[in-house]
C-alpha cells in the first residue's frame, strides 16, 4: 500500500489548551495560532477567570499578543468555584465570553485551589448550564488521599462523573485529556452529549516514560500517563472514527527548571509539533482517514459550532524536534524534544 507525502486536512482546532498570561501568552500562542483556527482556552490563570469581565479581558489580552497576520479566535473558559453564580455564568454564555466552564476539583491540578470541593455545591450552576446549553470541561480525577494517583481517573467516573451524566442528561459534558481504558469505555457508552479530548502524550507514552531511567519530568502531566494497555485503549479510542473523541492537546508549558525541580510542576509543552504527533499516531494504527474528523470536525459539530474553512498540509519531511525552545525568553522543553517526527506542518 501507498502511504501519501502530503496531507491536507481542514484547518483543526485545539480543545484544550493552557496559554498563560503575559510574556509566556505571547511566547507560546504562535506555536497554537499557526496550527488551529481556534481553541478551548482553560481559565487555570493565578488567580483564576471566574467573571465574565475577567473572561473578557483575558480574551482580549490573547488578541493583542496575537502577531500580525495570525488569525486565531480563542474560546474562553469560565473557571467554577464553589462560589460560582449562575447567572454570571449565564450571562457569559449569552454575551458569547464564555464558551464552556471547566470543573476542576479543588487541588486536583496547576492552579486548582480555588476549584471545586464538592460537585453538589455547584448543583445550580449547572442546572443552568443545562438549561442554556453551555458545556461542561472536567477534568476527572478524585483528589482523595486514600486513593492512588494512578486509579483517580477511574474512580472520578464511578463517585462523580458517572452520577452527574445520569442526574443531568442534558448537561454537554467534555471528560478532558482521557488517560484510561475505563474512561474511553465510559464515554464510548455514554449518551450523545458526552465526549472526550485526548492529549497527544497519552497516545505517545505510558508511565515508564515518566519512571524509567531517571524520572523524566518533562512526560510529567496530570492526568499521569497510566498502563500500556490504557494507552492503547486511547489509540483504538481516538483511531476508531467515533464522533465522542476529539483533539484536545493540553499544552501546558512550565518554564525548564520549574519542571526538573525537586517539586516539578505538572504539564507538557506540546503545542509546537501538535499537529505532526496526532499524525504519527493515526498513520503508524492505519487511521489516516479519520485524522480529519478528529482533529477539525467532530470538536465543532460536539460543541455546536461551525466546522473551519481553510485546509492545513502537513508534508513527509524529517522534522528535527529541539531539545529545547527559547519561548519569549523562558527555556521550554517540547514534547517529542530530540525525536524526530516524520511529518512537518507547511507553512
Ligand atoms: O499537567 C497538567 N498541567 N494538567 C493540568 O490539569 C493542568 C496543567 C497546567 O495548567 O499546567
Ligand atoms: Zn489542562
């Protein structure tokens, strides 16, 4: 069989993605700008988006670091606290600030302190959210110290999520950067309005990444990478064709050294080579026809928004990852760093 040198899909978007604020916004935005039309922009700044003003005003902040030329709409997130009001949420969403809210349980991750302790207490907020059709972003994973960090996305579905999807079936809810074979089944089986994002770490690497020779803090993100059979769960997840998975990259830059620190941070910078590392995943499973639908059509059609219209090729050529990226004056260590990638995005 004939594996093509180019491929031209329609321009993808990212459904997850961490810019920051300040000098690292406008370091790491031209890495998703030149990529994805537009992206599910997480609102985990310090402090955290909770108003529609604060939405606004981080919005325009990422506009004005776009560089010239760069056409890019970032979808704003509203970041739920235990305080959080329905209608400041609603109106969010009717003044189109707000595209979705994200549940973060308090501690669970970067910047999470303010999220939320107990699902009931937002019980209102998200009665509203179902009523107005603004979807829910989670990220699964229990915070409880009895139980191990491996097993927190697992048991997220059966104590939290598993009971919300039932008492609110008509809440649109995007279980984010799924690291688990229970996780891909849950959302598998789960109705329409349910869905996932997948990273591209958690189609890459499994936890010996992480472990293996020396800890490797640079494959370090939360969710953590879990079993190899996890891993191929997601790839079949993501390959299969099934409209409930989409991209969704996670890029979560932390400066070098705040990485490889005796208490390194948790995420992946892997915006830069995004594109190219979902590529190699669907080709190496013989999945290249439903690339397109992962990366630009089923994200838009879940969320209800209109596909994009421009197209994006990416091209076989050995495309050298760098060890490391001078991002606006912050070190940054890419996933993929040192690899090289069979594809290169053109352009
Ligand atoms: O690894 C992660 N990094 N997971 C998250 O949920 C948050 C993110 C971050 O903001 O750094
Ligand atoms: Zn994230």
């Amino acid at each position: 069989m004939t594996t093509p040198d180019t491929i031209t899909i329609r321009r993808p978007d990212d459904w997850h993605v961490h810019l920051r604020d300040g000098a690292m916004l406008a370091g790491v935005l031209p890495w998703t700008a030149r990529q994805f039309a537009r992206a599910i922009v997480m609102p985990n700044l310090s402090p955290p988006v909770v108003t529609v003003a604060e939405g606004s005003a981080y919005r325009d902040r990422i506009v004005a670091a776009l560089p010239q030329g760069m056409v890019f709409t970032p979808l704003m997130t509203c970041y739920l606290t235990d305080a959080s009001d329905p209608d400041e949420i609603e109106r969010g969403a009717a003044e189109g600030v707000f595209t979705a809210a994200k549940l973060y349980p308090a501690h669970a991750t970067t910047n999470s302190a303010h999220g939320v302790t107990d699902v009931d207490s937002i019980r209102s907020v998200l009665e509203r959210m179902e009523k107005v059709g603004l979807p829910l972003c989670v990220h699964g994973e229990v915070t409880d110290h009895d139980v191990d960090i491996f097993d927190r996305e697992a048991v997220f579905i059966d104590r939290t999520l598993e009971p919300l999807v039932r008492d609110m079936p008509g809440l649109k809810v995007v279980f984010e950067h799924i690291t688990t074979a229970e996780a891909a089944q849950f959302v598998e089986s789960a109705s329409d309005n349910v869905a996932a994002t997948i990273t591209p770490q958690h189609l890459h690497i499994n936890r010996n990444a992480m472990l293996v020779g020396g800890i490797q803090p640079h494959n370090y993100c939360l969710p953590v990478a879990k079993r190899e059979h996890h891993r191929l769960a997601l790839r079949k997840a993501a390959c299969s064709g099934s409209a409930k998975f989409f991209l969704g990259t996670d890029s979560a830059p932390h400066a070098r050294e705040a990485k490889e620190s005796a208490c390194g941070c948790a995420g992946i910078f892997n915006a830069p080579y995004a594109l190219e590392s979902y590529l190699a995943v669907f080709e190496e499973d013989n999945a290249l026809d439903r690339f397109e639908a992962f990366a630009s059509e089923n994200g838009p059609r879940f969320y209800g928004l209109p596909l994009n219209q421009g197209t994006v090729t990416l091209r076989r050529e050995v495309n050298m990852a760098p060890e490391i990226l001078d991002v606006n004056g912050t070190a940054l260590v890419p996933f993929h760093a040192g690899e090289e990638l069979a594809w290169k995005l053109a352009g």
